[in-house]
C-alpha cells in the first residue's frame, strides 16, 4: 500500500509532481494533483525543487571540532606540522567524538545529505580509539543515513610501525572501506605501500580509497600504478583516488590516455576543489567517462577552522573552482555531489527512480542552477520517506 | 546628548562593552552595563560580535539581473563574447535596473554592508542610461549607504568612439571615479589609454579604478606604467588597480619591488580572489605596505548567475584562495572587507572609534574567524545609527 504522498514538488527543476511513497521508497511521480486524494500527505511541496539527497564523498568526521569553542590554528607549515598538531589539538580535547561528529552529522542531514563517506584516523596514537567511536556513531545514524567509514592512516601506512595491525582490526570490526596516503610523498614505498592496501582490500574484500596529495609528475606515476593495481587485482569499479592534485599540473588533453584507463578501470577521482592546489580537470575526466565525486575534506577541526558540510555550498565552490557559469556547468557541479557520488561510492538505488529509497532534499529555487546559487537554507529533508530536517534543521533521528 | 545605546556586544571580538551612540555616531564605547541606565537600548547585543559596517570595494549593481527568473548564461566563450552577451541579454531585460540593483542592494546591506563601489557601464549601447539610472539609485539610499560610483568603459574606451564623451557626462554629472578597462588587452594602445584616464582624473580632480586583467608580463609592465603615471599626475593615494591578476603569474618574491613602488605611491589592488585564475599575492603586498581590498565583482548577471554580495563569504572565499586558516590570515581576509576597502575607497572616519558613524554590524559569533565561517544570517545591520536590517532581512531605508 503507498503510504505518503509528497505533494506538487519539481523533481530536477522539471514539470510539478506528486511523489507517492511506499515503506520508505518512492513508488510512483505522478503530475501534480493526480495522487490519490486520500493519501496522507508527509510534504506539501507548493512547487519546490526536489533533488535527490546529496552525497558527501570526503569527510573527516572523527577529527572534527564541531560545537567547541572557536581554537585558533596552531599548526606549523608543513603537512607532518600539521598531523602532529592535530595529535596534540585532539588530545586535549576533553569531549569525545561522538558528541562533535554526531551535531555536525545532523547539521549536514540538515543541509540535504544523507550519503557520507568519512574517513578514520587508524594511527597508533589513537589506537582503535576513532574506529570504535565512529562505528557506535554510525550505529546510532543508520536508520537515517548511509555512512561509509574508511580506514585511514593518516600518520602513514609503512613508515609508522603497527599501522597495519590497526586497519585489520578496523576492517574486522566493520569498516568498509580500505584507506591508504601519498606512497612515495609520506609512506616513501609507493609499490609496497599500494601492495599493502591492494592485498587488504582483496583479503577483505572491500574498496579502497587512497588519499594522494603527491604532486606533478610523481602524483601522476603513482595514479597510472593505481591503474595497474587495479587491473591486476581486479578491482574494478572499487577504486576511489582522493584528491589527486597532481592531475591539475598537466595541460587535460596530455591527460587523455590516463584519463581513458580510469574509465576503463572504473576507478573514480574525488576532489574538494580546493583553490589554492591544482586540482584534477573535472570536465575533460568526466567527457572521457571517468567518474567524479566531491566532499567537504575537513570541517572545523585541527587542520582548519573553515568548513560547514554543506554540498550545496561545494557545488557552488566547485563552480568557481572552474570558471563555470553555464546550467550545463552548474548541473556537472551537482553530479559531483549527488549521481557522481553515488557512483564514485557505489550506492545501490540512488535517486529519484520508482523503487529508489525516498531520500530527498526539498527547498525553494527555480531549478539546479539557483539551488547551487542561492543555497536557501529552507531546506525539508527526507530520509526512507521521514522528514528528518524541516527549515533547514534536524528533527530526529 | 547621546541618543541611544547599543548593549552588550564584543567589538571585534573583544570584552563586552556598550556603544554610546550620538547623532549617529558612535559616542563612546564604554565596559558592558556602564551605559547610563535611562539611555534608550538601540539594541540588546546579548554578547554578540560587533564589527564595523562591511565594504564592498567592487561591483557592477547596473549590470544584475537580481530578482529576475533563471536566466541561463548564452555567453561564448571569450570576454568579446560575453561583453557583446550581456548586450543582448540586458537590451531585452524589461525590468528597470533601479528595480534590479535597489532589491540588490537591500540583500547586501543586510548582508553588513554599508559602503560600496559600484562600476558603472558607460558604453554607446546604453548612453546615459546605466549612469542615470545608478545616480538615482544612489540618492535613493543615500541616508543608507555611502555608494561611490565608477564610470567604467566597459566595451573600451579608445576603439569604441563615443565613450570618452559619455565618460565625462558621467562625471559630470556626478559619478565619483574615472575607471578604466585593460589599456593594452582591450583598448589597443595603453598608453593612450592611461594618458586619457589620467587626463580626466586630473581635469575632474578623481579617483582612478582600473579594470586590468591583462596577465602575466603585460598585466605587470601595465602595473609599472600606471605607476609612472601616478607619479607623474600626483595621484598617490587616489589609484585603484582592479583585479590585477598579472601579480599571481610571478614569484611574490620576485615582485617586492613593485610591491614597494604600489605602497610609496599608495596604489590599491583590489582582488576577489577569483579561483580559476592567477591573483594578486594578498599577504606579500600587505606586508609590503600595499592596501588590498575585495570585491564581489559582477553578482547574479549575463556574466555569470553566481554571486550573493555576502562579504563574510568574500573574505571565506578570500581565506580558502589563500589556503588562509590561521586567525591573523582570517584577520587579513576580514580587512579586505572592511579597514582595507574604507582606505581604498578613502572613506573618511570608518571604524569602531568614537566620533566614527555608527555603521555597524552585529551577529552571533565568538570572533572574526567565527563570523567568516559560519557566516550566520542573524545579522543586525545599523546605518548612522538607525537599524537598518535585523535578522538579515533588510527594514527600511
């Protein structure tokens, strides 16, 4: 029986629908005033945009300092400062993690998404200590949001003895995803450090998803042995590589080959589009059938106070990022953050399909183009057909 | 007799205190709960930050399509297409641009901002008609704002005959600052070009701001020769080069000396620190002396259909160009929104001191780098000591 009907809302910035719901999903669009008229009715839309719920590809829940009072940044300038100061900054946190992700996951709930992908610090310093806060956190979300949770070393995979052993014990405990960081720029071992991440992800059997930060020319050899390990692992379709800066220091079209393998290895490219690196050229990725996703990175933590976990506010950062004004621009800036995301982090059933899970953002504005650029904050969010957010804040869980 | 008194509120981040607030102007600023208690309460600032009035060093209100339904972005893609673009798109806009930039404006002062400089087209197309109109625009808010207006050769001022006459009716009939567009890149012959803007900055004793996207070494050597003229006019302290992307394509290191000419003959940049493209070295040429303010440039126009007006999320964006997350670089970022453009735009008395108006901003955060990261909405705006917008929303002229 369909239980709910979402009234006169416009999937996509298209013709008004009325959305019929049934056990959490979407079972039907109708034109508008055409469902049933005795249908409870969750939403009166009054033609509102209707999106699919965002996907957040790249978090750091577990490092943030979300709800705590502003700290300066106290981090020297390189990035071993910064991994440091962060371990001093965490440990005199005094408020556990779950009580900083937990506020700032219902803030991004709030914003529309309901698709995360976020990191977890496995380093010696902490022990199991992130792993297990960030497995009762997403215990505690799972009945409103889908949050995947990658084992991290940060502080280095081969170079930082017991590394290893945390992982393993992350992926035991449920971890989903294989975590790996810069092979030759911090590891200083890029075949074995790749070696190491493939060997786990396929003893596991679980994706990986590998920070790489490395530069220029040695950022690029790393990603074309991504490729190889890949094929040779036969991981298709399961690799993630975050960031890879280094594939903005070539002209696109000398990226054309490397871009082709990607496509063909299914292996998909996240990226903040941070403006102060280069940055992957999304548009020539995405002609050559690579996908792209994006993410917030950090959100108020060690590394920097800015952040908010918006992605409607990242598809708009994206947009500037690239100089890009036009709607199919705009709408490229929005897969980032939706489709390609869901893609990128192999989510089953997103979007606004009959049978999909009913996980939708509404919110006023004219079509994708104005909700990237106006980013109204009255936003109703729908999570399994339950209103979890209504003007732009968390209901409940 | 001091008239009113604003309660509570942390300047700047700093202890509380109470505003004295006089015809206007701020009396004094006296340790919270010493106000004489019979003074009228303006505002009960509950501890929330108090700032001064944010300034909006460069944009282009005659040009927005603020108000208005989506309008894709037609233009081609290089900046003779985009100029020939907004003709068509603008020739065919019903709505009068006092009806588009007055709503505009109304959004940016409860955005905090009480002084602006806006470029105004003057161009053969239009005649007088982008001027006209701004001039009336400004007299209407003219109890509200300080708005300066920049009569701006937008189609170039030397190869488009006509436009130097249209230049001097503006001025002549009011328009504060004679702009320039790209002396070599546009007009052809850039001497000739900064020898007839300078010409008329003297002959109407005016400011200059300058368009100069030119890149690399032309946009530099444009830079020194705009310098020559400064010199040779005696026009220290009444020049500003606009976006000046060219200083982003060298070594900061290796433009010290530039950087220290710009300083002796108090030359400005003015930077939105645009992502995709190369900008100014904000930090060097801060140390160096230089003033460097911001700018939204164009907002929701044929140009692009990005932009808010927010410069809270200029000086974000500003931060994140930078890959700024330390508080003093938040610090800079705020000063280019605020002290930065007042001394660019030689706004006389801006500030928190006594005898300063009291154009003021007021909203919940601990600190700068608070307000530039979460960037709430609960804005209290007061102009001359009137409020002006109280929650963001705008209240009356």
């Amino acid at each position: 029986m369909p239980d709910h009907v979402i009234r006169n809302v416009r999937p996509l910035g298209g013709p008004a629908v009325d959305v019929v719901l049934d056990d959490g999903r979407i079972s039907a669009m109708l034109p508008a005033g055409r469902a049933a008229p005795d249908l409870p009715v969750l939403v009166d839309g009054q033609g509102q945009l209707l999106l699919p719920a965002l996907v957040e590809s790249h978090v750091h829940f577990d490092k943030t300092l979300w709800t705590m009072p502003w700290r300066p940044n106290s981090a020297g300038p390189t990035r071993n400062h910064r991994i440091s100061n962060e371990h001093t900054v965490l440990q005199n946190v005094q408020v556990p993690i779950a009580e900083r992700a937990g506020p700032l996951i219902e803030h991004c709930i709030a914003r529309g998404s309901l698709y995360f992908r976020s990191h977890v610090d496995c380093q010696t310093v902490w022990g199991l200590r992130h792993v297990e806060a960030m497995l009762a956190v997403r215990e505690r979300y799972r009945h409103v949001i889908d949050l995947q949770l990658v084992a991290f070393p940060q502080g280095g995979l081969l170079i930082s003895p017991g590394t290893l052993d945390l992982m393993k014990a992350a992926l035991d405990l449920g971890v989903d995803v294989v975590g790996g960081i810069d092979p030759a720029g911090i590891d200083r071992d890029p075949i074995r450090h790749l070696d190491t991440v493939f060997q786990l992800a396929a003893h596991y059997r679980r994706g990986i998803d590998i920070h790489l930060h490395d530069l220029g020319e040695l950022g690029r050899w790393e990603i074309e042995r991504l490729c190889d390990m890949t094929q040779a692992f036969g991981l298709q379709g399961q690799v993630v590589i975050s960031h890879a800066y280094s594939l903005g220091a070539f002209p696109p079209a000398d990226l054309h080959g490397l871009a082709d393998r990607l496509a063909a290895l299914d292996v998909a490219i996240m990226t903040c589009a941070p403006p102060n690196v280069t940055v992957p050229p999304v548009a020539m990725l995405r002609s050559r059938g690579v996908t792209v996703c994006s993410g917030s990175d950090g959100i108020r933590d060690a590394w920097s106070p800015l952040g908010d976990g918006d992605m409607l506010e990242r598809a708009m950062l994206i947009a500037l990022r690239f100089g890009w004004s036009k709607d199919e621009e705009l709408a490229m800036a929005f897969d980032m953050v939706s489709r390609g995301g869901a893609k990128a982090l192999d989510i089953a059933s997103y979007g606004l399909d009959a049978g999909c899970p009913a996980n939708l953002l509404l919110l006023p504005a004219e079509n994708i183009g104005e909700a990237i650029v106006n980013r109204s904050l009255q936003r109703t969010v729908v999570s399994r057909g339950r209103i979890v957010a209504r003007d732009g804040v968390f209901v409940g869980a």
